[in-house]
C-alpha cells in the first residue's frame, strides 16, 4: 500500500483541498483511506460532505493518587515539567489534570508507590465514506494539549481498520507547522506532498517541513497552490526547489472555484472537472523509486 503525506508547514495553503481532491481522484482506480489528521481543526468531512460516526474514544494515561500511602514529600511536583502538580509543604498535592501530558513521571518518582495509572478522554476517531473515499478523522477535545498523542491513536485506529479492508492508497492530511502532531501524520510515509503557496511565510515553513522530510528520509515532492496570485515569487520557489534537487510537480491557480468548493461542501474536482487533469498529472509524477 502506498502511503501518502501532505503537509506544507504554513497553514491557509490549501492542503485539505488538494488532500480530498487527490482521494477523490485516486478513487477512481483504487480503494483509498484518507486520515484527517489535522485534530485541532479537522474538515475533509465537510468538503467530502462525509457523515462521520464515531469509531473509538482516545484516552490519555493520567496520575491516581491515593493519600493513604502518600508521605507528602513533594517529589511528584518536582519532577512534574508540566507543572501539573501543586504541592504546598505539609499537605496533599493538587493535581490539574487538564494540563497533564501523560508522561508519568510522577509515578516512577513517588517512593511510597501512592500514585497508580488512570486515564482521562482526550479525543476522538470518526470514521465515514463519501465518493468512493473511506475517511478517517480524529478530533482533539476542547482545551486538552495532547494533540500528536491524538493523531498516534488516529492512526493506530486506521491501521486496525485495515486489517479488514484492503486499500491501496493512504492519504494523510497533516496539520500546519512542525510539531508533534505533524511528525506523527508524517512517520512511515512513503512520500511527501509538501503544498506551498508564493508568499515568503509559505517558502519560510515549506523549507522547515523539508527538513523534516529529510531527517526522516521520506522521499518529497513540491505542489504550488495558488501559483499565479505573484508570480515573481513563485519563481524563487521554483529555484529552491531546482536548487535541492525537489521536483515541483504540481502548479495549481487561483480560481473562484476553491471558494465554491468551500460553500458547496464539495472537491474542487466535482466543482469543475478541468481541475481532474491537474490532479491526475500530479498523481502521476509522485515518484517512489
């Protein structure tokens, strides 16, 4: 199965456009799974118009303590980086479970074994299908932090989905930046869209995804969204990318139809069929080998 990331480091580039796009049209010829990893904010099911069920719950290890073996020492809120943990000297710690991260740190450290695992929800993975794409999409809950630890789950949820159903394509929709939720959408790819657009922010954070896709060794390919918006700049991608070595294979307008997409809740590709040869051109140029 071939798997694939887009991702661009810049949000607003258009990469759930171009991810749901490519599903669609890859679903032509082949049974696809698309993730929405993008937790914080996630929307292919809106532009796929996909009802959603809910597949699983995620939940997050957290701290239990029990105040009957705890001596009040305080070292569970030394060792806490989260600052999760409140001690006040002679009495119990307070501990703030939203801000808490899982690490469990204060477990190994407590020396009366007084705190055990417990677990606390931190999101959820939907599941649904629309235009031959089988969607998969994981949700953040509201003021938790773990957002990377979500998207781990999200596709440790897609891999159990597959082990029933045979796909040939996967289509991870990333989210913006670098961070842990976009090292866990791009680790065990087998390519990399990284989507630009010609601004100097777009070119700025395309440069740091890149170095991503290096150190991880994830062979990569560049795709300029809204390309004719300034062209001048679209040139100095088109030069780093000469300059590196990436091939640049795809070169997408501006148009009014990415609005209609938006409101009509439909792909781009469904919005105007002249846009399925620019997708079928960039499906044939991502190069594995």
């Amino acid at each position: 199965m071939l798997k694939i990331a887009i991702t661009g480091g810049k949000g607003g580039t258009g990469k759930s456009t171009i991810a749901t796009s490519l599903a669609v049209e890859f679903a032509r010829n082949n049974k696809v799974i698309l993730i929405d990893a993008d937790v914080e904010c996630p929307n292919d099911h809106l532009i796929l118009s996909t009802k959603r069920k809910k597949y699983a719950n995620i939940y997050q290890l957290i701290p239990k303590w029990n105040f009957k073996k705890c001596i009040k020492c305080g070292k569970c809120a030394q060792i806490c980086k989260q600052n999760a943990i409140v001690f006040v000297n002679k009495k119990y710690p307070v501990f703030v479970k939203d801000i808490c991260i899982g690490c469990k740190a204060c477990i190994v450290v407590c020396p009366n074994k007084a705190i055990s695992e417990s677990k606390k929800e931190i999101g959820r993975t939907y599941i649904g299908k629309n235009y031959g794409v089988f969607l998969v999409s994981g949700e953040l809950k509201l003021g938790e932090l773990s957002s990377g630890e979500v998207v781990s789950h999200v596709r440790k949820h897609s891999e159990e989905i597959m082990k029933n159903e045979k796909f040939d394509i996967m289509l991870i929709d990333s989210a913006a930046g670098i961070g842990c939720p976009v090292i866990a959408s791009l680790v065990g790819t087998d390519y990399i869209l990284a989507v630009t657009e010609p601004t100097p922010s777009a070119l700025h954070d395309l440069k740091r995804v890149l170095y991503l896709a290096n150190h991880f060794a994830i062979k990569h390919g560049i795709i300029i969204n809204k390309f004719d918006l300034e062209t001048k700049f679209c040139s100095k991608i088109e030069k780093f990318a000469e300059k590196n070595n990436i091939p640049i294979i795809g070169k997408i307008p501006y148009r009014r139809d990415f609005i209609d997409s938006m409101i009509k809740m439909k792909p781009v590709i469904e919005v105007n069929p002249e846009y399925k040869e620019i997708f079928r051109n960039i499906i044939n140029k991502i190069k594995i080998t």
